[in-house]
C-alpha cells in the first residue's frame, strides 16, 4: 500500500531549537493528522488539518495543510525534552469515502538533547 | 475513563500457534481499526469494519483474521499462516458520523515469537 514520504528521518537537536517535520504524496488528500507515539505505547493525535492552507496550532505546535492538498508541515517551537518520541503524520486521500482509511508516514525520531 | 483498551500489553506466540488480540472501546465509536507497526516504519493497515457484523481487508491481511460481533469489540486473530508475526499491534477507532473523526488508538500489544 502506499506510504507518505516523511522527512527528516531523524532529528538530534539541543533544547530550546526549532523543529520542522514535512511529509508528501503524489495523490490530493482532504485530512491530514500528526500524531506523537513514545515509546511502547500508542500514537497520540497533535493536530488534525481538513482544509487546504489550513493553518493550526496546539500549544508550541503548528502544521499546515499544504495549498496543493498534497503536502502539509509541523513545527515545534522552543523544543524541551518531554518532546522526544516518533512524530507520525497520516493523511485520508480524496476520495476514500467515509472508510477513514489513513496513510501513514514513516516517522520522525525526535531526539532532544538538555 | 473512555478509552480503547488493548490487551495482553505482551505476547509470545509457539510455532504454528494461533493468537487472538483483544480491542476494547467504550467510546461508542462505530469504526475500528487494526494495524501493524514494525520498526522505523509507519503503521500498515492489516483490518477495519465501519460496523457490527461487517470488516473489509486492509494492505496486510494476509495471515490474519478479525471478528466483530459487538460494537465495542474488535479482536485479532494472528494464525499460523503469519510467516513473520513479530510486531508491535495497534488497534484504533473513531466516529463515523458527521464531520470528519480522527482515529484514537490503544496502547498496543506486542507478539513476539518463543
């Protein structure tokens, strides 16, 4: 099944830095999520995006859902380190009906050093 | 509290062995999901069923079986046919109606073969 292209893969930044995540797909998608999993336990939903140029924010995140439905972004302001995990985004492609069938990224490993 | 409860959080499969995860939710939530997580990468789709009595495939079905005979309820079988089983298992849900829901997960099980 098809994946999103997320990047970075990884990021190891000092406390206090900025953080931007992006993920991409060749197909138009009418929701995007970000999720955050620690480890050993289950994604937790961060932010939910449903329009296109949707700009949103949840404390010192903000992701936005790209103008061509095809991309969207999050960025984590002044990182502390209870913001180590794996940041997921997902998406529902345009035309998948009410299934609520998502796909997903590969994940960004957030390190945060003190 | 509402929440999806997943259960064993560990389990160990014998060769040739069938083993049955259990989902529980109490958020009344009609649709649920079960997807596979391996290591450095996104969660794969194995099942899903939008209502009571219903379930389509997902990407991975293949070696897998699930029921749904109660709304709040959704368990997985991994059989024998499921070459390779060992993964972190994550099961979610959402809310059909209205505007779109989000996917909510459980804490995961994690199979492991003896």
């Amino acid at each position: 099944g098809q994946q999103l292209n997320q990047s970075p893969q990884s990021m190891f930044i000092q406390e206090g830095e900025d953080v931007s995540m992006n993920c991409t797909s060749s197909s138009i998608f009418n929701t995007w999520l970000w999720y955050k999993q620690d480890p050993g336990e289950g994604p937790v939903l961060l932010i939910a995006l449903y329009k296109a140029g949707e700009l949103t924010s949840n404390g010192r995140l903000t992701a936005q859902f790209g103008i061509t439905r095809k991309d969207s972004f999050l960025n984590i302001s002044a990182s502390i380190p209870s913001d180590v995990g794996i940041y997921f985004c997902a998406g529902q492609r345009a035309g998948s009906g009410n299934t609520g069938k998502l796909i997903f990224g590969q994940g960004t490993t957030l390190q945060v050093k003190p | 509290d509402g929440g999806i409860t997943q259960s064993p959080k560990y389990l160990f499969r014998k060769e040739g062995q069938n083993v049955t995860l259990s989902c529980e939710q109490n958020l009344n939530h009609d649709a649920m999901y079960w997807y596979r997580q391996d290591p450095g990468q996104g969660l794969r789709l194995i099942y899903y069923s939008q209502i009571v009595n219903d379930f389509q495939k997902g990407d991975i079905a293949e070696g897998y079986s699930v029921s749904r005979e109660k709304k709040e309820s959704f368990p997985l079988t991994v059989t024998s046919a499921q070459k390779n089983p060992t993964a972190f298992y994550l099961c979610a849900s959402r809310e059909r109606a209205g505007h779109y829901q989000p996917q909510h997960f459980g804490d995961g099980t994690r199979l492991s073969i003896l």
